[in-house]
C-alpha cells in the first residue's frame, strides 16, 4: 500500500504540483479514515455480537492499522519534500535536526493521549472526529 500511495503522490504531484498533490492525498486521507470509522462503528452496533460482527470488526481495524502505516510515510515524504524545497542547504544543515526531533517528540506525546480520547469518545467517534480534522488542514 506504501508503494502505491508513494506512486499516486508522485503522479499527482507531476501533474498538478505540490499543493495538488498534497491537497488530494490529504483529503483521500480523509475519505479512508472516515469511512472505515463509520464502519467500524456499524460493526461494533451489531445487536447479536455474532462471529461475522467480530470479524468485519477485526478486518477493518487491522486494515486500518495497515493504510495508517501507509499514511505516515506518505506524510514523512511530503514533509522532507516541502522542508527540502523552501531551505537552503546552510539552513537545512540548522534546522532540520531540530525539527526532526521536535516531531518525534510531539509525534509521542500525541500518542499518549489516544488511549484515553478512545476512552471517552470511543474509537469510531476519533476516528471520524481525526479525519474532519485532517481534511479542514487540507485547505489551509
């Protein structure tokens, strides 16, 4: 799925630019999240809990967890692309170890707070709240 993204960036990138290309994986990126929070809370309402419930629930967080994966290193690539076409190679030899590091850290930090928002809000609610999120950044 890596691969894929990576090669769909790239054509939209040679076709319309970088803010297209950003814009579009940015807003499927959207689209992905959404819809697989909205069916995850379709499966998880399931009156019976039956064994078919269970699964399509299993098959789509893991399928999740898989396009998530995916959607970082999109994410990386875009962002070493932007850093690397506004700075300098002297101010890139300054600042990207420190931005670096500041996006691990804050990458960590958000990490920690998710298990208790999925406490209160459930993880199809996140998930759908995440993507409205992520596609209000698409347009600024």
């Amino acid at each position: 799925i890596s691969i894929a993204l990576l090669w769909l960036y790239t054509r939209l990138l040679n076709r319309g630019g970088p803010r297209y290309a950003i814009r579009t994986t940015t807003l499927f990126c959207f689209a992905t999240i959404s819809v697989a929070g909205l069916m995850l809370n379709t499966v998880n309402t399931c009156v019976d809990e039956s064994t078919v419930c269970r699964q399509l629930s299993r098959i789509v967080s893991f399928s999740m967890i898989v396009i998530q994966s995916s959607f970082v290193q999109l994410l990386s690539v875009q962002h070493w692309s932007f850093l690397g076409s506004i700075l300098q190679t002297t101010d890139a030899k300054w600042a990207i170890a420190p931005i670096a590091g500041l996006g691990s850290i804050t990458s960590t930090l958000a990490a920690c707070a998710v298990s208790p928002l999925v406490d209160i809000l459930g993880l199809p609610t996140l998930m759908i709240t995440g993507s409205f999120i992520i596609a209000v950044s698409a347009y600024c």
